[in-house]
C-alpha cells in the first residue's frame, strides 16, 4: 500500500512538472517593486543598450531596469502621470506621455543623463501612443478641442525634431491601443468609447472606415498580422479575443481570453497572440488565417495587463500592478518563449 502511495504521488509531480514545462511562456525572472501602488503603464527597451523602462504612474517616475536580468537600475523623476513611452536608439531619448485630468504634455528625456530637456503642450488626458518609423511621426491620444467628449484626437509629434505638426480628429472622447502597418500609411485604433476599430489614411490623415466590434464592450489591446490581412483587438465586457480582415472589415474567428486585458502582441514567428490582463496571460495560436486556437492562460497577477514582447530575447515582460487593490505588490515579470 506504501509502495502503491509513493509511485502515485510521483507520478502527480511527473505530470504536474510536465503540464507546467508544456506552457508556452515559462517565468524566468521577478522584480519586486516595494514601496509602489496604483497602475504601472507602458513599457519601452533599448536592446543594444539592455534597457528596460516603465511607467510607474502614480509614483511619477519612468523606472529603468537591466533587460537581462529585471533588475532595477534607478528612478527618472519629473512627471505628471506618465503613461506611454518611446525610445528612439538615434538619439539615445525618450519620449514620454504625460496627462491626466486638466493637463496634457509629451516630454522628451535624454537617457545619457536621464534628465527631462523638453516638453510640448497637448490637450488634456493625453494617454496612449503609437510611433511610425517610415515617418518617424509619434501619434499620442488626447482629449478633444470640443466640449462634450464628442470627438478627441491623434496629436502628430515628429520625433526628429520634436515638434507637434499636426493632429486628427477620431470620433468619441477615447481610444486605446494603436497600430500601424509596415508602408506606414494606415493607422488602426480602437475606438474604445464607441466599440469600434477605425481606420486612418496616415497621408491625408482622415478616419476613412469604422468596423464595430459585434455584442462586446470597450475594446482595448490591439496587434496586426499583415501577411494574412488580420487585425487582432480584445474587448473588457466580455473578456473576448476579435480577429477582423483588414480587406472586409468584417470579424472572422472569436475566442474568450483574459479579463481586463490592455496590451497585446503577434509573435509572427511562432504564430503566436499574446493577450495579458488580470491574473493571466491567454495565448492564441494561430492554425491559418481564420482558425485560431486558445492553447493556454499563464498565470501571472492581478492587473498584469501591461506588456511588451522583445523579439530579440524571445521574451514577454509582464507589470503586475496594484489600483484599487491596497497592498497589492507590484512587481515586474520576465517569460522566455518556450518552442
């Protein structure tokens, strides 16, 4: 009976070792981050110069971390609440989002001596960004000119001389998450107020068509795999995982995923989606352009919605946050990509 009990419970930790190892993204690294509370934003690397940097939003700070190991190098100071973040390897900078209620910048940050060294003026609840390198323009969602919340807007910011150069008008009072496609002529939003995904013209910088997001809620992480022509979005109400043709407009495959889900990312190489939110990571593969199958939910912890895969390491960062939850500990985590 002993004997029976021993090979049985050896056999328990076998397979429990072996449904751990078959998951897709294996936590390799923890970063804790005492001392911090509310959300943590956006991330941004520096591949060459192995650095890691994040929004902390409520404590006002940009944190810098080692992109290798997770650990955290030091604090950049003197912003309002930071939310989205670029690095541009030319000029060793970084620009920062910076808004909230009644007040809206971008600043850009030298990170030879991690100082601020300029900033322009936006509209309020300036939030998230997405940057097109054919020209090198940086698209930074703000609130609107008009009163109401019918409307808010794309403000245009060229990095190579840091100026504002225009802006564009998207219906609603929000969005979130941004895409562009490789020509750099087509820019896909989530237009989060109003449940739809709109397309804009980058050239003549009109929304030229809006696709709704069919019996769901507050769309809000995006990604684009343009080799088939898909466009992935997720929505909060329900937790749903979208994919659209891009040619048609029209939703070809719907899978649930992870709550309160915010970024997103197309591992093209293995034909991968990872989708991150609250308690988990869901996973998607992708079978062929309108097949997809849901192959895990990792875990990772509350509010873990921020993300960012690094190709280059094979790796998805993971911000576990801590708003509306007091006590929670925040912490940064690092997956390696397993086969």
């Amino acid at each position: 009976m002993k004997k029976t009990l021993i090979i049985f419970l050896a056999l328990v930790v076998v397979l429990m070792s072996k449904a751990s190892g078959d998951l897709p993204l294996k936590l390799i690294a923890t970063t804790p981050l005492p001392g911090f509370e509310g959300d943590l934003e956006f991330f941004a690397a520096d591949v060459k110069g192995n650095r890691l940097f994040l929004c902390a939003e409520n404590h006002k700070t940009v944190e810098v971390f080692n992109l290798q190991t997770g650990k955290r190098i030091r604090s950049i100071g003197g912003f309002g609440v930071p939310h989205d973040i670029l690095f541009l390897p030319d000029s060793n900078s970084l620009i920062v989002t910076d808004g909230g209620e009644g007040f809206g910048w971008v600043e850009l940050v030298s990170v030879e001596n991690y100082k601020i060294v300029d900033k322009i003026k936006l509209p309020s609840d300036v939030d998230e960004a997405v940057y097109n390198p054919i020209n090198k323009y940086f698209y930074v969602q703000s609130g609107g000119e008009e009163t109401g919340g019918k409307t808010h807007l794309l403000n245009i910011i060229d990095t190579s001389n840091f100026k504002l150069v225009g802006s564009i008008t998207l219906p609603g009072n929000h969005s979130n998450a941004m895409a562009t496609d490789h020509s750099g002529t087509r820019l896909y939003v989530n237009l989060t107020s109003i449940d739809e995904v709109g397309v804009v013209d980058l050239e003549t910088r009109q929304l030229i068509a809006r696709w709704p997001v069919p019996e769901a809620h507050h769309p809000n992480s995006i990604a684009i795999d343009e080799v088939n022509h898909r466009l992935f979005t997720a929505t909060h109400q329900p937790a749903k995982f979208f994919v659209f043709d891009t040619v048609s407009g029209k939703v070809v495959a719907t899978l649930p995923c992870t709550g309160l889900n915010d970024h997103m990312t197309f591992d093209a190489a293995r034909r991968r989606i990872y989708v991150t939110g609250t308690e988990t990571a869901s996973v998607f593969e992708q079978r062929d352009a309108d097949h997809y199958e849901h192959i895990a939910d990792v875990p990772t912890g509350y509010r873990a919605k921020t993300s960012l895969f690094v190709p280059e390491l094979n790796r998805l960062y993971v911000a576990l946050s801590g708003k509306e939850r007091p006590g929670a500990k925040l912490a940064v985590h690092i997956y390696q990509v397993q086969p």
